[in-house]
C-alpha cells in the first residue's frame, strides 16, 4: 500500500500531536518529556527510513530511493542534534515550554516530506511546513527583543521567498502542463517544449529555494536571524532546512529540469561565486560569533553549490558528503557556542573566548577542531567535503570556479583561525560556567565524526553516490 511509503512521516505528525496532548496532561517537567519522546520519535523514524522500501505513491508525489533515504536520514540526525541541544538550553532561559520540541518535530516532517517530493505542489507543501514552524522557533524567546525581531525577519522575508517558488511553481505549470517531475523531465527533454516561460518558472523556483539555503543575494535575513534566534534554533536552521533545500534543489535541477542544464547552470555558478565571496569578506569583521558563523553557512552553501553546477551525478555525490560534514561540525560548532555561559548568562563575543584553552582545554581543543574543519584543513572532514565538491568542478572543465573556490577559502580560513589565535594566545578572560553533559555529548560526537571521517569515508562516499545516481537514473 502506498500509505506505508510514507510511515516515518505519519509516526512523527502522530508523535507530534501525541506529544501536545501529553504535555497538555502532564503540566510539570512537560518540556523535558516532549523533548525526550521528541527524540525518541525521530530515532524511530530513522529506523523505518532504513527499513523503507523503494516506491512512489500519493499518486506520484511521493517517491521513496536512495536519495530520499540518505537525505532524511542526514536531517534526522541533524534534528536529534538539535534538540539534544536545546533541553538544557531552554531550561536556562526559563523558555520552558512543550511546544518548543513539537515545533522542531513539525518542521522535521516538513523537511522529510521535501527530500520525497517528486510533484511541485508536494514540494511546495513540505516547504511551508518546515518554514511555518521555524518561523515560530526563531521567535520563541517572544520576551526578548532580538528574538521576535528575528522571527519577523524571517517571516516577511520568508513570505517573499514563498511567493517567488509559488509564482515559478505556477508559471512552470502554465508552460508545461504538469506538475509531475517525471513528466516535467519527459515533456522538457524535447527542445520544442522548453518554452522560455518554463525557464522564467524555473529562475524563480531557484530563487525561492536559495533562500532556504541562504544564499547571495537571498541571504540578507541570515545574520540578524542567526544573532537574534535562541542559539539551539539557530543550530537547527543552520543545519537540517539547509541539507533539506539544498537537497530538494538538486531533484528539482538534476531530475525534471536537467535537461535545461544550459538555461540554469550559469545562474547557480553566480550564485555559487558570490555567496562563497560575500561568505569569506563579510565574516572577517564580525565580533559576534553566531554572525560570523551566518556568514559562514553562507560561504558554505556556495560550496555546496559548486557541485550542484556541475550537474552530474558526481557533483551531487560531492555535494551531499559536503553535506554530511557540514552538519556534524556545525552542530558541534554550536554546542561549543552554548557552552558559552558567565554567571548563568550566554556570552557571544569572539573576544569573551579569549585564553580559553587555560581554563576549559577540552572546550577550546574541540572548537579548535571545528575551525579547522570549517576553514577546509586536513585531516578533518570539512577538507574532504572541500575536495568532492571541487573534483566535480574540474571534472566539468570549470576550473575558474573551482579555483574560485579554493581561494576564497583561504581567505576564510583568516577568521577561523582567528578564533583559535583568541582561544590559545590571547590572556584568559573569566571562565565560562560547569556546561551541561547534552553539550559535551554534542560536541564530542560531531567531534569524532569531523577528526575521524576520513577512516569512514569510503561508505559515506558509496552511499552518496547511489543517492545521485537515484536522481539522475
């Protein structure tokens, strides 16, 4: 039956509204009980994506392969991750509130229903769902200033965004007929019928998604949001709807409108250069670390976006391990971020890690490694994640993008490293407070995973490249 392709998602909405209910009941310790059941919901969904068989259902909009799997299994861990980071967080800022994990499980599903979309109005379901409930995330610390600054932000930019895809959704429609990638890739493989309104449709369902991923020149929410959000949401949009936008531009260019590769190559490989730039420069003068690390993601995803212009199945191979690394060292980036605590208030100035490594060595040695990891230095798995990316560049004959590339993160590697100047070198500043044991278990296992990738890479690589060839097949 069809409905079953669908089973990790219905567990999780009907986990979702159990949940709600629970903490309705349970009045006392309900947001520590949501986010456990949270978690234990999405560890259970990730168990029947691997049990999952292949098929399309939900009268074609709804397809199970490789890369479906791959993908959500990536934004599962990153939402594990996530609220595992939260718990303690929010207890500390007296956001005590159930909620909070239902919302990260709602825009979870949202994100899962977008790795499966194979339809446009699917696509453009799952999109609104993972969008609606960060918008309300990013806004939780409703008493804080910056907090519901940054929601509004995100929303009315957000709103703009979804009325781009919605409009290229519409205008591909008009010219095609369809909404089916299937058909959409059948009906577009014959010249005559890649009209130039279904190219002006495509421009705009790209520009709807970059947003999502933040990139130039639709990135000029990332910043104020990144600085203004409760750090465990900004760790959660900087990971999951990243992997999961990112993800849904790939099937949306590498499957019905690939063979339209001439018309949108171009548009990515500006938008590549220009986000892996403004990445770079912008970050040098930043003095809050979670703007600098906006600006990272940023440049990050305009390397994730090297791969996608190449449009073959090893540039999708290379950007989906770009992926896997990203998540992890973002994810333990920001538990050291959280740890960040004086006299039980959060701190985010780059100068207040100043002689970290003196009073908290284990701290400053695994933000250290992140750095390193950002700023592309082997062994780590940022430099891997780097060298997949520019393989499929140069593969393609794009070498002035590839070298692009290498060189703006050569500039980026200043401010990384400027941070681990800070942490060694510079005189200690006071010591942060006890940190939470959900933190040191975040930071260590993104940790591990950045130093050793390498000794694992070949699995990853396999079960990347099977995922491409799901889309290109």
């Amino acid at each position: 039956m069809s409905w079953t392709l669908a089973l990790p998602e219905i567990v999780l909405s009907c986990a979702g509204m159990a949940i709600l209910v629970l903490g309705v009941l349970a009045r006392e310790n309900a947001f520590r009980m949501a986010s456990m059941f949270t978690v234990g919901a999405m560890v259970l969904a990730a168990v029947l994506v691997m049990a999952g068989v292949p098929g399309l259902g939900y009268s074609g909009m709804f397809a199970v392969d490789a890369f479906s799997g791959f993908v959500k299994l990536l934004i599962l861990a990153a939402a594990i991750l996530a609220v595992i980071l939260s718990m303690d967080y929010i207890e500390q800022e007296n956001l005590r509130r159930f909620e909070f994990p239902v919302l990260m499980l709602f825009a979870t599903v949202g994100m899962m229903l977008m790795a499966s979309a194979v339809n446009l109005m699917s696509l453009y379901l799952g999109v609104e769902l993972m969008s609606l409930s960060i918008y309300v995330l990013a806004a939780f610390a409703r008493d804080d200033l910056r907090s519901s600054e940054a929601g509004l932000k995100y929303f009315v930019l957000g709103a703009l965004a979804s009325g781009l895809l919605l409009y290229g959704i519409s205008l591909v429609y008009g010219f095609a007929g369809t909404m089916s990638f299937g058909d959409l890739g059948r009906l577009l493989s014959d010249k005559d019928h890649a009209s130039t309104g279904v190219t002006v449709g495509v421009v705009f369902i790209v520009a709807g998604l970059s947003f999502k991923i933040s990139a130039v020149p639709f990135h000029m929410w990332t910043p104020d949001v990144y600085e203004g959000a409760p750090t465990p949401v900004t760790a959660f949009m900087g990971t999951a709807p990243k992997v999961a936008a990112m993800a849904l531009l790939l099937r949306v260019l590498g499957g019905p409108f690939g063979h339209l590769l001439a018309q949108w190559q171009q548009l990515i490989v500006l938008v590549a250069i220009a986000s892996m730039l403004l990445g770079s420069l912008a970050a040098i003068g930043q003095k809050n670390i979670k703007r600098l690390m906006a600006y990272s993601s940023i440049g990050h995803m305009g390397y994730a976006l090297v791969g996608l212009a190449a449009g073959t199945p090893l540039g999708v191979k290379g950007v989906l391990i770009y992926l896997v690394t990203y998540v992890f060292m973002n994810a333990g980036a920001f538990a050291c971020i959280l740890a960040m605590r004086r006299r039980g208030r959060a701190v985010e100035g780059i100068s207040d890690l100043a002689g970290l490594a003196r009073t908290d060595l284990g701290l400053a040695l695994w933000l250290a490694v992140f750095m390193f990891s950002m700023a592309g230095i082997p062994p780590f798995s940022g430099f891997w994640g780097k060298l997949f990316i520019f393989q499929a560049a140069v593969s393609q004959g794009m070498w002035a993008l590839a070298v692009i590339g290498v060189l703006t993160s050569v500039i980026g590697a200043y401010y990384y490293i400027r941070i681990i100047k800070v942490m060694f070198f510079d005189d200690s500043a006071e010591a942060f407070d006890a940190r939470p044991a959900s933190l040191s278990v975040v930071a260590v296992a993104g940790g591990l995973f950045t130093v050793l990738f390498f000794t694992f890479a070949a699995p990853v690589e396999a079960a990347a490249l099977a995922a491409a060839k799901a889309i290109f097949g």
